[in-house]
C-alpha cells in the first residue's frame, strides 16, 4: 500500500484532485468554528471573553504535536524502507509544524497574562512546547546543512525521531509535574468535560487546522517534485 504513492506521477494525479477540496474544506470549518467562537458561544465564567484566544491556541497546540508525530512518521519510513517521497514529506511538514508551534506559543503567551499575570513561566507544558519549537527549527537546519540532500535529509531524519521523545514528555507533563496548566478536558476516558456550546467551535477550528495542514503539505510536496525535476533537466543538460 505505502509503494502505490511512491511514483511522484500518480502522486501528482491524486494531489491535483485533493488540493482544492483541502482548500474548500479549510475556509468553510474555520469560517464557521471562528463565527461560533467568536459570536456564538458564551465567555467564561472565570476567564471572560479572553477565552475565546482557546479556539485558536488549543488547536494549534494539537496540530503543532500533530504535525511533528507526522514528521517523524514520514522520517522512519524515509530511512527503514527509502519511500521517495517520504522525505519530502517530512521536509513539508517542518515549516508548517513550526508555525503551528510558534502560534501555540504567542497565543498561549496573550492566554497567559490575563490568567496567570505574567507573559511567560517556566512551566513544564511551556517549556516543552518550546523545545518542540526548536526541535522543527533544527531540522530545518539539518537538512539544508549538506550539499548532498540525502545526507540532510538521513541527519535531519535521526533529529525527529529522537526528538519525538518530547511529544510524549508535552501531551502527559500536566500529569507528571506541577502545571499550572489544566488536565485534559476535550480527550478523555469520560468524555469531553466542555460544553458543547463551546466544544463544538473548539473541534470545528482543529478540522480547519487539520485540512489546512493538508492542503499546504499537498502543494508544498507538488512544489517539491516539480523543483526535483528542474534540477534533473538542468543536471542532464550540463552533463549531457
């Protein structure tokens, strides 16, 4: 199954078909989850209105863990079984992670000052996060370090997968250490402990994050290819 996307050409196929519903799918879940956050559901009764910054921080942080599990996924399979595009896939991922990452980060910063009084504490959720923020930056360095893109990406693979370590460290730190951050309230073995009024805008923001995730990967991976065979026809030319 993982060798029927290994040919960039039907690859390029089922990508042209997905791109615009990716698109499509993006602006209508985060149209209607920023309405419902924003105009819809009530503030909170201890926080205010300033939870609102919660529908966009809560899925960022989601998708910037998301995004780096994608990231070593796509690592492993570059390096156990040499997928031609798993690589690239990876090589996606980290700017668009990254980004997630850095929005988790400023969001929860403004989050923090009117419920915490400060912009930043060495918490352990925060501090992880933040790890995860230079993690992304890392690889971004490692791969573009060599001149051989093989070697980048094979040094820039073995950086995710021993990074990944921290994605477990940042989804159980609440419980592991003193947080001032709350326990899980969407993801748990009861059920999700927010109202719907205020989960269903939550979850329709992570659908607009999650298929813009999509969307961009699937034209950055596009723009890859493409950038792949110029570099093979000019390599043909100057030694043809």
């Amino acid at each position: 199954m993982i060798q029927r996307f290994a040919n960039p050409n039907r690859f390029m196929r089922l990508s042209a078909a997905l791109v615009p519903w990716m698109a499509g799918a993006t602006v209508i879940f985060g149209a209607a989850g920023l309405y419902l956050g924003l105009f819809q559901a009530p503030a909170d009764y201890q926080q205010g209105e300033s939870v609102r910054i919660m529908y966009v921080h809560v899925p960022a942080a989601w998708m910037a863990l998301f995004c780096y599990s994608c990231m070593a996924a796509a690592s492993a399979t570059g390096l156990i079984w040499k997928h031609p595009l798993a690589d690239l896939a990876a090589r996606s991922t980290a700017p668009i992670g990254a980004c997630f990452t850095f929005l988790a980060l400023i969001t929860g910063s403004l989050w923090g000052k009117p419920m915490w009084g400060t912009w930043w504490v060495w918490d352990a959720r925060l501090t992880s996060v933040l790890v995860l923020f230079f993690l992304y930056l890392g690889y971004m360095a490692l791969v573009n370090a060599f001149d051989d893109r093989a070697r980048g990406a094979k040094a820039a693979a073995v950086l995710a997968l021993v990074g990944f370590v921290n994605v477990p460290i940042i989804k159980f730190s609440v419980e592991w250490w003193n947080s001032l951050h709350q326990p899980a309230s969407v993801l748990k073995l009861g059920g999700p402990s927010i109202h719907p009024s205020m989960l269903a805008p939550l979850l329709l923001m992570a659908l607009a994050f999650t298929t813009y995730y999509f969307w961009v990967l699937l034209v950055r991976l596009r723009a890859e290819i493409i950038s792949g065979k110029i570099r093979a026809i000019r390599l043909r030319q100057v030694h043809g």
